[in-house]
C-alpha cells in the first residue's frame, strides 16, 4: 500500500436532496474514533490485572479540518448548520480505505484572518448516532 495524499481526505455534507457536498477548503483533516471502557476489575480479578466489559463502551467518532471557504454557498451551509445546532448527514472518504457516514453535529466553528491573508477556519464534528462503514 502506498502513502495517500492528506488532500484526498473529503468531508462532505449532506445537500439535503439525497446527494453530498464536499466541504470546500479542508487543508487539513482529522478522524478519530473513540470507545469508552466499562472496568469491572474486583478483588477476584486475575492477579489484580484490569478487566473490561466487552462491547459496552460508548463508540464515538469525531471529524476536525482547518481550512478556507472557497465559495459563499458551503460557507453560508457550514454557518447555518452550526447556528441551528442541527444533526446533518455526513460522509468522511478515506481513500484506499472506505467511507465512514451517519449523522454528525458541528461542535466548534471558529474563524482567524490576519490583515494581509484569507479568513480561515476550523471546525469540529461529533458523531450523533450509529456510523456505518463501506469499505472501497
């Protein structure tokens, strides 16, 4: 397997008409996926090693990217999502690997300039609900 290129990371967002939308700009992109442990360790454990609960954890996954708007629509999309605090549909394409999708809520949106260069942004995504896979 050869190294893949950051820039073919996409987000897109659901455009409400069954069809997806990348988000314009991503510089950079993030996917972390996280599940919580349920420890039932007790004084019977095993040389008092730790144990877990198998499969009871929360699964959650969470999407970062930093970045440009290149176009009003997406940036005025991105805006009015975050303001209304809806869940969107949303799928992350790694590629070589396969598409994480399902509802995600934008938890952080924040915009940097400096006088002489572009507005920026960065922006987070939390998962609110079940992810299904497909792998490519």
């Amino acid at each position: 397997m050869t190294a893949q290129k950051g820039k073919d990371l996409l987000v897109k967002i659901s455009d409400g008409a069954g069809g997806f939308t990348t988000v314009a700009g991503l510089r950079t992109r993030r996917l972390a996926f996280n599940a919580e442990t349920v420890d039932i360790t007790s004084a019977e454990s095993a040389n008092r090693w730790r144990e877990l609960l198998d499969g009871a954890g929360v699964k959650r996954a969470s999407v970062s990217g930093q970045g440009l708007f290149t176009d009003a629509t997406t940036d005025a999309s991105m805006r009015q999502t975050f303001f209304d605090g809806t869940i969107v549909n949303y799928q992350i394409i790694i590629p070589d690997f396969g598409t994480v999708a399902g509802p995600f809520q934008i938890t952080d949106l924040a915009f940097a300039g400096q006088h002489n260069a572009e507005v920026t942004y960065d922006v987070t995504f939390e998962s609110a609900g079940e992810l299904t896979f497909t792998a490519m």
